[in-house]
C-alpha cells in the first residue's frame, strides 16, 4: 500500500551542482568545485599547511596521507565510487584549496566522508559549506547515508554533523565517535540550509549597502563624467561615511582630496565603485582585493552586453571576484543607494535620491532604473535602497531578496527584469520572501518570434512566457505589465493595507468613470455587489433623487463635499465592501479643493470609526489640479488619474493576499515509486539507440514503475499475440498502432475500437500493417497496444515539456482532440506542490466538466492530481525525460481514478 509524506528539497545551488560560487559566515567568497589530477601540487600544498593537529584530525596521522590517497584526493571521475571537492581562493596572487572533503562507496547506498579545513579559516562555515554539498552530490549518485569517523576532542566537525539539519546517530568505537546521516531531507533540513544561506548571503551584501566609506576609482575632475558625477552625488547627497576620490593625475576632485591608487588610501575601504575602461578594471580589482576590500560596484560597460569578446573578459572579471573572496555588482550598470538617513548613500550618477522610504528596487536595465529613480523622486514614492544589476554577473536578484527579505527598512520589494539566472532558485526564494513581503516585478521580453518547433502537445503549448507567467504565480510574485502599472501597485501596497475579500465599492460623481472602473473590477476578479436595502436607505436620506445608490454610488454631477463625506463613511462603516473606490471628475476648477477636503474628512471620520482595514483607492481626474495628493489619519491615499487603475491594482492585490492567506502546499512523496527501474529503462534507451522517444512498451513499463495508471493491456508483434491480449483484457478491445515515431495514428487509420471479436482482432492487426507497408513505413510499427475499451469518463491530458532555462514544465487540460482545437491547457513548473496540482486542475476552462455538467459524469479530480504529483516527482528525480504526453486520460467517476490510454516519452542525455 502506499504511503505518502512530504518531501522536503534542499535549495538549489548557485552555479551548477558539482561546482560554483560559495558564500562563507563572513560574507566573503570562494569557489567550489570536484578535483582533476592537475590538482596534485595544490592539494599536496593545503594539507602541508594544515596544523599538525587538523592533519591528525583529518588523516589520523600528523604526517598527512600517503600517495595511493594523495591520488584518490585528485581523481572524481567516477563520482559512483568517490568524490573530492575542493574550495578554492586565490590569495597573494596564488590559487590555493581552503578547504576539501571527500566522499568513498562503502557500501551501495553509504559512503564514508571526510573533510579538512585551513587552520586560518576555521570558524567561517566551510565545514558546513563542504558537508552540505557532498552530501547533496552524494544523493544525486543514489547514496542514502553518509557515515564518518572522528576523534572525540574533534569538536569542531562533530558540531558540523550536529548543526547539519540531517538525522544523525553517534556511536562510539576504539575511542573514536562513528557518525552516520540519513540523507533524507527533512523539514528541519531544508530550513537550517535556507536559514544558513540568507544569513551569509545578507552578510555577503551588507557592506554595499552600509559601508563606512566608499572608493570611486575611476573619479575625474570632468563635471560631465561619470566618475566626477558619482563623486558629486556622493557628497551632494551627504553620504555620511568617507568619499575617497582615486585618479593618479588629480589632487583633488569635487573639493575632496584624490589618492592615486587604492593602496594609497591610508584608511580601510568598505565598498569600491570603479569606473575605468574595460581593459584596466580587472587590474583594478586585483588592487582592491590586495586593499582587503569585499565588494566592489562595476559602472564601467564592455562586457557580456557587447558580444562575445566582452563575454569572455567578464568570465575572466567573475573568475577574479569569487578567487579573491569578493562580491561584485555589475558590471554595466549604474550603481546603487540606500535612503536611509543614518547612511544617505548615492552610488550612482544620478542626481535623483527619493525620500525615504519602506519600497526596495531592484533594476537589471541601467536605463530604466535611471526612470524609475527618477518617477520615484517625482512621485515621491518612500525608498529603502535601489540597486542596479547590470549584467547581473555576480550579485543577482536572488541575493537581493534573501537581503530585503530580513531588511527592517523594506516592506515591499520591486523588480525590473530581463531575464533570470536561476529561475528556480528564484522560485524557491520568491515563494518564501513574499510571503512576508509584497514582490512586484515587470518581465520584460514578452512577445514571442514563434513557438517552438515541437513534436508533442505539450511543447507546443508552451513558451517562455507561460513559464514567466506560471513561476510568478506559483511564488507569489505580483506580476506588472507596464511601468505605469508598476508604480500604481507601488503606491497602492505601500500605502494602503491589502483588500480581505474581492467586494468593492465605488463612489463616483460621473456615471462613465464608474462603469470602467467597473468592468475593470470584474476583469480582475472583483465584484460590485449591490448594496443592501438599509445601506441604500441610508444614502438616499442625504443625496439628491437623481443619485444612483446602487453600487456604484453615483453623487450625480452636481455633488458636494458633504454628499462624499457621508457617502464614504457610511460604505465604510456598512460591512458591505471590503475596498472602496473614489472617482472624481471635476465639472469646474473651483470645485476640486473642497471635494479634496470632503473626501479626507470622510476618510479621517471612518477610520477613526474603526474602518481601518479597507484599502481606499482615489481616482482625481480635476483638470489643473492633478497633482494633489491626500493625507488623511496619518495615511498617505494613493491617487490615480484613469478610472481602471485602482481597479487593476485592486485586483491584484487581492489575488496576492488570497495566495498568503492559503497554507503552503506540501511536495508530496510515494514510497511505491521504483526510480531504479524507471532509470533504467531511460539509461538503456538512451546507451542502445541514443536521444529520442521510448518505445511502446518501455514507455508503459516506465510509467507503472512510477505506479502511474497505465490502462490494461499489452503490446503484440503479431495477430495471434493481439488475439490473445484480446481475450485477457475482454472484449470488446481497442487495437492501436504501436509505434514511436508516429504521433497522429488516427491519421493513417493506427486505431480501431470497439473490437468484439478474435476475427476483428486479426482484421485489424492485418490492416494498420498493409496500410504502414503501403506508406512505406513498415519500419516505425512495433507491434500493437491491445486495450480494453473504457467508457463513462472524461478525457484529459497531462504532459511535461523541458524549458531549457525553467526546467520542466506540467500541462494539463481536456485530452483528445480538444487539446488542439481548443487550446485549454495551464502549466505548473516543478517540484508540484498539492496546492499547485488542485489549483492546476481547477484552472481550466473545461473544469466544469471534471465537476459534472448538464448529465456530464463527474471525474474523479483526487486521481487526476495523484497523477500530476506523480509525474512530477519522476521528472524531477530523472532528468533525461525531456517530453512527456499522457494523452488521453481517461478520468473515470469519483471513486474509480483514471487510467492513462495513450503516452509518449522522450530522453535525452
């Protein structure tokens, strides 16, 4: 019988699995990656300068290993049998491994594991940066456990075991403490890695954004330059730490005293900004790693941006900053602030610096952040810190929301973006800030040149943009389509609280005003519920006979200050609407100022009534009064000047705080499921033919080793097997061609149902081969699937598709024909939590079929999300399944589950 538990994932890594940057407890950087045999001198060098005591901790010998395991610490090609990873920082010019650990095969599902750690960089997490990747490149080998033995006064790597989040078990034996780990990720797990990572990645950032001083190398006395500008920005904007000016031809720039190089500078530098030319910046980097300096800002252009060589040279720059222990922000962009008063930092070359404020920023279009600064500064939208990303090369989006995600200062988080490094480590971070945070980002990049060439359904339904779409949904991630939105929902979540139900009312002084921001209401899933008949009584007691009391509440043209005051706090107070609209439309200059004063005392009336959870939205549309903003009860109310835009940001707000409010799904686990077998069966593929889709039967065998409903029956290579399928199934049957090269078999006459004898069996098997041979193709035939006809239940499909840059992606929509005709089909990126598998199949239009409509049999929905968290469990334990189709499905009655008819699978290396 199964079982099912949650399975909980450690945070994908940055870089790729084996090898990439590390962030250590201080913040500081490093690289990790497996050993090759060129690292013989290295390795031989690091444990030579291990204490004594470290080597007999490590070795259990002070005199270090002897060759045969010299060798064995330089050799992971056959990580099945053993690994070394090494961390690596280059230090006075010279590579050097800071730190090693290993794991060896001890028996098929453990492995013994060691590590060492250099004397001068105990007490930086490294031990624990070491444990936690074997331990996850020894799960990807199929490992289960992990066992060590250390010394008893070894306290140091037993806390590392301990502080691990793994189960472990202590023994001891001879005098020493033997270690096992279970390598099933628990939630305790998956915590402690995440904890541990926000805290060395904010540790990483902290200094740009609170540095004691600041370097600009590359400052020049030219007024119009960049350099002179960051300088004057600088000072302008009274940053309140050190301005150190670095130009080797200048004594000084902007009334400050210019050095001629970093190491010039006789005090210690917390953040540098270099802008000098491509070619010198790497020089230049070296100058401050040798100043002790951890994080740089790279203004300077050249780079990825401008083509291939510019590519190359910033591999070189990012090879330099993770070597020397740096973080770095660009290059190509055009810097970074933080408003807040005890520091007042402008890094950038902009005049601009917004008020403080509660809203992080964070732009990879130079550009546009240069626009977006400045519409927050007109706008006077309240700023924690604005960064400019650049080319994104080191300090990426990911790390700036595990920084604001802890950041008192920040309460709402926006984001430009053009492209993601790491989308599901994205996913993975987005989903947990915004619970907290409010996250609005604009994708930019949205239309498609065309859609993929595909040989599956589900390839061809998705693109990129679906699986933008769909990741923001699944995180959480409030998604903008203009800027003009961005900044509405800026103003909208920063200012006013979420709106806890979809109920709106709108108070309007011109009908055409209202009836937009009403049909907006709907579009975005809101409703305008009429008003009860004790609120409408009320209103009509102070407003003239011609108002409409309805919902909207039009005041007529004509209305007065008074008309908006009462009619705000009586909607209110009412308990009837959960956000509240105001629209005005001036009929003379004259009479905006004490409209604006009736609106605020209706506010201030209302909230100090109570009223203090509704979110109220103005839309001012005054003619030479458009720039008036409204404080009322120490509340700033937003103000928009089009009548669907509190509509829009309304809508979205809500759809946001109804995802919070709901329980994070759990990713469930099947103890039925045989990965070995299913692994298998793609490995034997892929090693026999190469890349390209399963045949018939290995496809079916795949599918019930992850105990998917495959429908009964089997594949025959002749008539007489067909026949004798026939009779195992019952009749009546359906014959199909069997074949994995051709996809429409309807086409070309591969399928035959209803099939109530042996005779018909054998007719049918003789035809799809004469019609095969006629077309020939005889090769492609593999035989025939025999199935038993299923009747009374819905057709859907459910299907998997590899984004080269998302991962793989989940459809599921009506199955047969209807996929192609009508197109109703939604995604889910995986891991699919049993929230996205409920939500998925809710989402379609045809949904209402699954529920059972106009004497349509309901399906059995709790099936048909077992398959879909199936699935995705198998596609993310195998990767080589690129393309999947389950087409159809069959969803028999509640009760009955389903049972898959049709599928296709396809690997690749």
């Amino acid at each position: 019988m199964k079982q099912i538990h949650p399975l909980f994932q450690p945070p994908p890594a940055s870089g790729s699995p084996e090898s990439g940057p590390v962030i250590l407890r201080d913040g500081t950087t490093a690289a990790i990656r497996p050993t090759h045999a060129e690292d013989r001198a290295m390795m031989q060098a690091f444990i030579n300068r291990l204490s004594p005591a470290s080597r007999r901790h490590r070795f259990f010998s002070e005199t270090g290993p002897p060759a045969d395991t010299m060798a064995s610490l330089c050799d992971s090609s056959n990580p099945a049998k053993q690994l070394t990873v090494a961390v690596t920082r280059t230090i006075a010019g010279q590579p050097r491994i800071i730190a090693a650990g290993s794991y060896w095969a001890r028996t098929a599902d453990e492995a013994e594991v060691a590590m060492a750690v250099a004397d001068d960089f105990h007490g930086k997490g490294l031990g624990t940066i070491l444990l936690e990747r074997l331990a996850m490149l020894a799960i990807h080998r199929g490992f289960t456990r992990l066992w060590a033995v250390t010394h008893t006064d070894n306290v140091a790597m037993r806390e590392v075991f301990r502080e691990s989040g793994y189960p472990i078990h202590e023994s001891y034996e001879g005098g020493d403490m033997q270690v096992q780990l279970s390598l099933h990720p628990s939630e305790h797990t998956a915590t402690r890695l995440e904890l541990r990572e926000r805290i060395a990645t904010t540790a990483s950032l902290r200094p740009f954004f609170y540095p004691r001083s600041v370097a600009v190398i590359g400052a020049s006395r030219d007024p119009k330059s960049i350099g002179y500008r960051i300088v004057e920005a600088l000072a302008v904007n009274r940053f309140t730490g050190l301005i150190y000016p670095v130009n080797p031809k200048a004594a000084t720039i902007a009334g400050l005293t210019a050095f001629s190089s970093v190491a010039a500078i006789p005090d210690v530098v917390d953040l540098a900004v270099i802008v000098v030319p491509r070619d010198s910046v790497l020089p230049v980097l070296t100058d401050c790693a040798g100043k002790g300096i951890s994080s740089v800002i790279v203004i300077s252009s050249g780079f990825a941006e401008s083509g291939p060589d510019g590519k190359q040279a910033q591999d070189r720059l990012l090879e330099a900053v993770r070597q020397q222990g740096m973080r770095m922000i660009g290059p190509n962009c055009f810097g970074l602030l933080n408003a807040d008063p005890a520091i007042r930092l402008n890094a950038t070359f902009t005049s601009a610096f917004p008020p403080a404020g509660r809203m992080a920023m964070a732009s990879q279009s130079g550009a546009l952040g240069l626009a977006i600064l400045a519409a927050a500064h007109r706008l006077q939208l309240g700023v924690s810190s604005f960064v400019s990303l650049g080319n994104n090369a080191d300090v990426s989006t990911n790390d700036l929301l595990q920084y604001w995600e802890d950041d008192p200062s920040t309460d709402l988080i926006l984001l430009y973006l053009e492209s993601f490094g790491n989308p599901r480590r994205f996913a993975r971070i987005a989903r947990r800030v915004a619970r907290r945070k409010p996250i609005v980002a604009i994708k930019s990049g949205r239309s498609l040149a065309g859609r993929r060439a595909a040989s599956s359904h589900t390839a061809a339904l998705a693109s990129s943009e679906v699986a933008v779409d769909t990741l923001f949904q699944q995180s959480g991630v409030i998604r903008a389509d203009t800027l003009d939105e961005l900044f509405a929902l800026a103003r909208g979540l920063a200012e006013q609280p979420l709106p806890k139900g979809q109920r709106v009312g709108i108070i309007t002084n011109a009908g055409g005003p209202a009836i937009l921001c009403t049909d907006a209401c709907e579009a975005g899933g809101l409703s305008v519920p009429e008003l009860s008949k004790a609120i409408t009584e009320a209103l009509t007691a102070f407003l003239p006979p011609a108002a409409s009391v309805k919902n909207p509440v039009d005041l007529i043209a004509s209305a007065a200050p008074d008309h908006y005051t009462q009619a705000i706090t009586t909607l209110l107070a009412s308990g009837e609407v959960d956000a509240l609209i105001v629209l005005y439309m001036s009929v003379t200059v004259g009479d905006a100022a004490g409209i604006a004063s009736g609106i605020l005392r209706g506010i201030s009336t209302a909230r100090q009534a109570g009223g203090i959870d509704i979110p109220i939205y103005i839309c001012w549309m005054a003619e030479g009064d458009l720039e008036r903003t409204f404080q009322a009860a120490g509340e700033t109310i937003p103000t928009f000047p089009l009548p669907e835009h509190p509509a829009v940001v309304l809508g979205k707000a809500r759809r946001y705080d109804a995802w919070r409010s709901k329980p994070l799904g759990m990713i469930p686990d099947f103890d039925d499921m045989d990965f070995a077998t299913a692994r298998a069966i793609c490995a034997t593929t892929l090693s026999h033919e190469g890349p390209g889709w399963l045949t018939v039967e290995d496809t079916r065998a795949l599918l019930a080793a992850a105990k998917l409903p495959v429908a009964q029956g089997g594949v025959a290579r002749t008539a007489d097997r067909a026949v004798a399928l026939a009779h195992e199934a019952g009749f009546p049957v359906a014959v199909k061609l069997a074949s994995h090269q051709i996809l429409h078999k309807t086409e070309i006459g591969g399928v035959h149902l209803n099939l109530a004898d042996e005779q018909a069996v054998r007719n049918s098997f003789e035809a799809i081969r004469a019609r095969l041979a006629q077309d020939d193709q005889l090769d492609a035939m593999e035989g025939v699937l025999v199935q038993p006809m299923l009747s009374g239940g819905t057709e859907v499909m459910v299907g998997v598709t590899h984004d080269p840059l998302f991962g793989p992606l989940i459809a599921f929509g009506l199955g047969g024909i209807h996929v192609e005709i009508l197109g109703d089909v939604r995604f889910r990126i995986t891991p699919l939590t049993d929230r996205d598998a409920a939500q998925l199949v809710r989402e379609i239009k045809g949904y209402r079929l699954l529920q059972g409509y106009r004497g349509h049999p309901a399906a059995d929905v709790a099936a048909i999300e077992e398959v879909l968290l199936r699935l995705s469990r198998l596609v993310e334990e195998i990767p080589e399944i690129s393309e999947l189709d389950l087409n159809p499905i069959f969803a028999l009655p509640p009760g009955q589950g389903c049972r898959i008819v049709d599928a296709r699978i396809r690997v690749v290396k």
